[in-house]
C-alpha cells in the first residue's frame, strides 16, 4: 500500500468521526477498523507495515521531548501511543511533527489537552489496535508483532526546563513558561 492510500484511508476514518478521535482515540479507532475490514487481508497487512514504519520514524527523543511536555510526563508506553497518536492526527500534523517537533504547539487539540491536563486525544493508543482488529476479523489470524524500535536523535534530560525551553520553545511556553523576568521566546 503506498503511502497516499494509507493517509486517504487514515483521513477517510477521521471524516467518519468527524476529526473527533475520542478517548484514547476510541473513535477514530472503530471508524478506522470499519474501513480496513472492507479491504482484502493483504493490503490490511500492508496498512499495518506502512503504520509500523510510520510509528517507527516517529522514535526520536526530540519527538518524546515534546510528548514529555504535552503529558506532563511520558512513558516509553505512552510515548508509543504518542506516536500512534500522531498518525492518528493525519499526514499534515504528523509531517509538520517530524519536521519539526515544537510546531505541535499549533495544534488545537495539543493546546486543548495543555490547558486541560488531559492528553487523551493526543496519546491515541487504541487507533494503534485497529489494523489487527480489522485483520483479524478478515482472516481470522493475528498480525505478527511489530518489532521494537529504540529512539534516534540525541537523549537529554525531559525533567531540564532550560532544555526544554531551548529545544522546545513553543511548547515549552506552553508548559513551563519562562523564568521570570524573561519574555515569551514564541
């Protein structure tokens, strides 16, 4: 499957829900499943590789930096349901995250689950989940398990607000602010 189909199938699922992902992307997850179910087992397989591959490109430690700020806090587990959650945002967000990770400071639902302190509807973990629902009720098998990945990109310490700010300075003044007597760097 290549790439354009597997983002038209993603935007597809999230114009059912009507950009709602819901709880943990609950939502987006069954509208997401009801789309592939209607495709051969075959190219589900693929849709599954393309996410993994996806999700895998998503392993960077900027990336997690900015899922670290957005959750207060995230996990290696939650940081794998950030990325699904990132795909889950469609091809623009996901794009613009890689390219550059503090641009998610633009994004509605990221400033939402700030002011919040509710990540749900950014950490989508069961959208991860769908292909092999939707695999499993085609063929009546389980898709293999993905491999695990290990973040690229160099490491620091999430719990630095100075490198936060530095590295992530949108975000960042979002979160933690600036220390006083210095202004807003946005």
């Amino acid at each position: 499957m290549d790439t354009d189909r597997f983002w038209a199938l993603i935007e597809q699922a999230r114009t059912d829900v009507e950009g709602e992902l819901g709880e943990d992307g609950e939502s987006l997850a069954k509208a997401l499943t009801a789309r592939l179910v209607e495709l051969p087992a075959t190219q589900i397989e693929q849709f599954a590789a393309q996410f993994e591959r996806l999700r895998a490109a998503a392993d960077r430690y900027d990336l997690w930096g900015a899922a670290h700020l957005i959750g207060s806090g995230c996990t290696r587990d939650g940081f794998l349901d950030f990325r699904t959650g990132l795909i889950a945002a469609g091809r623009r967000w996901y794009e613009a995250a890689l390219g550059d990770p503090d641009a998610l400071a633009g994004h509605p639902a990221v400033v939402e689950a700030i002011e919040w302190n509710d990540d749900s509807a950014i950490f989508a973990e069961l959208v991860g989940y769908a292909p092999a629902n939707a695999y499993r009720q085609v063929s009546g098998a389980e898709l293999p398990e993905p491999a695990a990945t290990e973040p690229t990109g160099e490491s620091w310490n999430f719990d630095d607000d100075a490198q936060m700010r530095h590295r992530l300075p949108r975000l960042a003044s979002l979160t933690i602010g600036w220390p006083p007597n210095e202004g807003c760097r946005c």
